[in-house]
C-alpha cells in the first residue's frame, strides 16, 4: 500500500511530462511549454494535475475539433502527393529528359564536326593521327 503512493504520482508525474513535450507550442494554455514543463517537474504532485486540468488545449470530438494533427501539421499532410501523381515532379522529370537528350545531341555534333575535320586533313594532305604515310621531304 505504501508503494502505490509512491508509484501513482511518479506515474502520473511521468504521463504529465510526456504528454507535456508532445504538445505543440500552440495547444498550451496559459503559459509556455517550458514553464509547464518545469512546473510539472518542480511541483511532484500538484503539477501533473494542474497540467492535466488546465495547462493543455483540450478539444470535444463532438464538436468537429478532434485532438487530431494540428492545423500546420494538416496543412502539411496536404501538401504531400506521391510522385507519379505530382505534375511539378513529372514535370522535372521530362524536363531531365530533355536536358540529357539535348546534352547526348551536342556530344554526338561535337564528335562529327571533330571527325569531319581529322578527314578535311587527311584530304588536304596534312597528316592526321591516323595517318599512317611517312612525311616526304
């Protein structure tokens, strides 16, 4: 018996701190989050209670207001889509695409207009890399 008034404050003293730090800033009541904090801590007993009672915004389910996510934390679920229904991702993605494609053309341009001018050489009698005549004197 001597335990249990031990262990239900310690209990209800752990449950109020949690509770306490997973609350958002917006939802306290009264005071900020780091008085409630230090109130819960500092006064064994009466803290948690206080905590409980008043210190956090509590919403009636009734009424439409769960206790739910926040409204910036709905608003941020909202914002997220999956990929492939995204259209600024997709549009990126075709935009990739058309940069690699276009970067791929000038290489292979680059890489013509190189050989065209190894074979303008070879043709005019300059000697090339490839060139496997000796030079004439």
């Amino acid at each position: 018996m001597r335990a249990l008034l031990f262990i239900v404050p310690l209990a209800l003293t752990i449950y109020a701190f949690i509770d306490c730090l997973n609350t958002s800033e917006e939802d306290t009541k009264h005071l900020p989050k780091i008085a409630w904090v230090f109130i819960i801590l500092l006064f064994w007993i009466v803290g948690p209670v206080v905590w409980l009672v008043a210190g956090k915004a509590r919403r009636n389910a009734a009424t439409g207001t769960g206790a739910g996510p926040s409204s910036w934390q709905r608003g941020r679920r909202q914002q997220w889509v999956a990929p492939d229904d995204n259209p600024d991702f997709l549009k990126s993605l075709k935009d990739d695409k058309e940069a690699r494609k276009a970067e791929a053309e000038a290489e292979s341009r680059k890489a013509e207009k190189a050989e065209a001018e190894e074979e303008l050489k070879r043709r005019n009698g300059g000697s090339g890399p490839d060139d496997k005549t000796p030079p004439t004197s």
